[in-house]
C-alpha cells in the first residue's frame, strides 16, 4: 500500500499511473479481449461479422466505437453460458441474478477471475479508508448475489477481519456490532439506516454505544441527503463512501470513492468505461450526463464488451486530490429504466428522494405509487414522520405536507399527492430497497 500525504492509503500502484500509461494499458487488453471473443464467442463473432468488423480493426481507444453494444437481453438469449470465453471445466465459481423478470443473467469465474475480483474489491475498500485492523460486518445477503462475497474476499485481501452476517435479524445485527467491536458496515444505504432505527428501538445511541468508524455501502444509489440522514444517525465522525458495480461485470469493484468524496474512482486498467446519449448511442464529450457503458479488458470467463449497464452518470478525467489519476464517476443519478413518465414529465426516483430527505421532519423511508385515474397519471408519495416528530397538532402535519408539495413541484414541475405516516409504518428492506410501485402496469 502507498502512504497518501493526507495519512490515508492507496492499495495499489496502478491507481496512480499517469493517463498516458492508462491509456497504453487499455489499448493493449482491449485489442487482445476482442481478439479472444471473437474467436471463442460465437454471439460476439455473429455481431462483428453483421457489421463486416474484424479484431485487426480495433487498433487504437478511438476504435472502441466502432464495436456494437452487449446488453442484458443478449445475456438472457444466450442463457445460461453462451457469452462465455470459457468452458465450464474451466469456471470457478457462478453466481447469477434473482431473474425475478426472466431469466436470470449468469456470470462465471475461472480462478484468475476471482483473484481479479478481490484485488478491484481491496483497491475500493482501501479508497473508502478500510484498514487491516478493521473488524468488517458485511449485511447483504450471501448466495447468488455478488456483494456479499466480492466485499468478503476483498476485504480478506487487505487483512481485514470478516464478519460475514449477512441480512436478516437486525436486532442480532446489532448485538454483533455492540459485542464484536464492529468498525466497518457493509450495507444498502436503506438497511444501513433501518439498523440505526432498530439500535434506537433497543435503546442505544447508535453513535456512541457503536464502534462503527467507516461504512462500504452499494447496491442502492446513494444520493448526497442519504448519506448526510445515514451522518445523523450513526455520527459525522463516521466516514461513509459508496462503491459500485455490477454481476454482468465482475460484482462490486468497477469503482469506488475514496474518503475525499469526490466521485467513484474506476479502476481503469481492467475496465474502460463510456458515456453514451441512451437514445441515439453516440459517445458524450467528459463532465456531460448519460447512460454508463463499461467493457471488461481483463476478466476471462465473461469478458463483456460495451454492455450498457442503463445507469446514469458522468465521467471526468482530472487527478483527484487523493492522490489516484484514475477517471472518476459521479454518483449515479438514475437508471435509464426506472425513468418514470408521469402525465407526460420525466422524473427519476432520486429527484422525489433529494426533496424528501432535505425535510428534517421527515425519515429516510418513503414509498412512490402511480396510478391512473379518468385516465391522468396520479402520483402518490408516502413518507414517515421521523422519529420524535409524533404530533397530534394537525396543523403542523399540514404545514409539513405543504412543505414536501411545494418542493415535489419544484423539484418535478408536477403535483403530488402526500400521505404522511407515523415513523415505522413503511416496509423496510435487507437489501436493495423497493421504492417504486406502478399501478398503471397492472392494467395494460
């Protein structure tokens, strides 16, 4: 590891190499894992030989375009092992998706694979200021899922210790953190705050009866009013940093944030990383927004090439006062499929999310429902009163409805209905949080 001048750590050396020798890097992997899938992916070769395209051609980055896009879809046409580079003798391990819209999508691992995992994995959780002598408690849900088990090995990496368990039981949850010292929470965002709820309920303050120092969180965007109502919960000291990635891709450990907070570092040499208009497809110039698309230079099961993961985000390629010069992501705003069309206004989820956890008398939990009525779209947001904010003066409930309106309008340029709920009322979740419900679908 490289000693930062801040006092912090750099776990590996590739994270600083100037942008010249990056892009040497990405050249050579991404002409080789394009030769290698074209000869032993037959889907890949179909769609190369479609548009009369040969690996000979790919010599440069600026040729990465020239490549047609991979998307979950043609995962699930070649279901369950038809976009891999290897044959099953060769795998390690597999984990796939829950396809609980279809199929599930299948990703492998040779054994080269999972060593690649966890050195991506190490290289983020050192970023979000993970320590050897952190006591790590990991609550997302271990099997087929790649969270659990990618934080697990990663942080084994860097000779953290390993608490691995898992979701469910949130008031055992606590007692592990409580009894075992617990510095450092693996967590969705949602859970990590529905654990402050459940410590308040057994009567700690989860700020000093808890050991808890840093958080590692994923699988949920985190917006910048989640994180500042997860500070208030657990304590300003605590530092928490938010990591990303996908199963399609390698699991958690295509980037990462480091304690600086300013955006998620991509570990470049084993993942070139785009920015595409999601309607037309074509490569946006750096700082501007749109859909993410990443190719897989290194990984030798499933090396995907320009898969469009739908999130929304930009990149930017300045040297970040921590010291990496790695491309950095900003925090995903959205996801080009959970864009909701409401009475003709596109609106993202997180826009509802930043207006309602800028309102200190509200929770960090919160529904959205869409229905349809006399056939206009009606938009239903259910929020929880924090805690402490019991009332039984209707006036100020009504002040506080007016509030979350006014904003909503704002933020949206359309009306809301707000229903506001005693604290607790709303579903929690272990793992990735349902926020949305459309009512209109169960009609069409």
């Amino acid at each position: 590891m490289i000693k930062t001048k801040d006092g912090n750590f750099i776990w590996a050396e590739e994270e600083t190499y100037p942008r010249e020798k990056i892009r040497e890097i990405q050249t050579e992997r991404l002409k080789a894992v394009v030769k290698r899938v074209y000869e032993k992916v037959k889907p890949y070769r179909d769609k190369m030989d479609a548009i009369g395209l040969k690996p000979e051609d790919i010599r440069s980055l600026d040729d990465l375009k020239l490549l047609p896009f991979v998307t979950k879809q043609d995962m699930r046409d070649n279901y369950p092992f038809g976009l891999f580079a290897v044959p099953k003798s060769e795998l390690a391990r597999i984990h796939a998706s829950s396809g609980t819209t279809g199929k599930p999508t299948v990703v492998g691992y040779t054994a080269n694979d999972l060593k690649l995992w966890s050195e991506c994995v190490s290289r983020l959780a050192v970023m979000g200021g993970a320590v050897p002598e952190d006591i790590c408690q990991i609550c997302f849900g271990y099997g087929m899922f790649t969270g659990a088990l990618g934080l697990h090995y990663g942080l084994e990496n860097i000779g953290a210790c390993v608490i691995p368990s898992s979701t469910g039981n949130s008031q055992k949850q606590i007692m592990y953190m409580r009894d075992y010292g617990s510095t450092l929470l693996i967590a969705t965002p949602s859970y990590a705050c529905r654990l402050g709820e459940v410590a308040a309920e057994m009567g700690l303050n989860p700020k000093t009866d808890l050991s808890l120092k840093k958080m590692l969180v994923g699988s949920e965007p985190l917006s910048d009013p989640m994180r500042e109502e997860m500070k208030r919960i657990f304590g300003s000291h605590v530092t928490i940093t938010h990591n990303y990635g996908m199963s399609e891709l390698i699991g958690p450990g295509v980037s990462g944030e480091c304690t600086h907070l300013h955006g998620l570092h991509i570990n470049e040499d084993h993942f070139i990383c785009e920015i595409i208009d999601p309607k037309t497809g074509e490569i946006l110039p750096e700082g501007e927004t749109g859909e993410l698309v990443v190719t897989c230079l290194s990984k030798e099961a499933l090396p995907l090439i320009r898969y469009r993961t739908r999130d929304i985000t930009s990149i930017t390629y300045s040297p970040c006062t921590c010291g990496r010069t790695t491309a950095r992501m900003a925090n995903l705003s959205g996801r080009t499929d959970d864009m909701l069309k409401i009475r003709g206004v596109n609106v993202f989820p997180s826009q509802i999310e930043e207006v309602l956890l800028s309102t200190p008398e509200i929770g960090p939990h919160y529904e959205i429902i869409i229905d349809k009525k006399n056939h206009s779209d009606i938009l239903t947001v259910r929020v929880e009163l924090a805690p402490g904010m019991m009332t039984d003066d209707y006036s100020q409930i009504d002040a506080i409805k007016t509030k979350l309106k006014n904003g909503l309008r704002l933020m949206l340029g359309l009306d809301a209905i707000v229903q506001i709920e005693s604290p607790n009322t709303l579903r929690r979740f272990e793992g990735k949080a349902k926020r949305v419900t459309d009512l209109r679908k169960q009609g069409e």
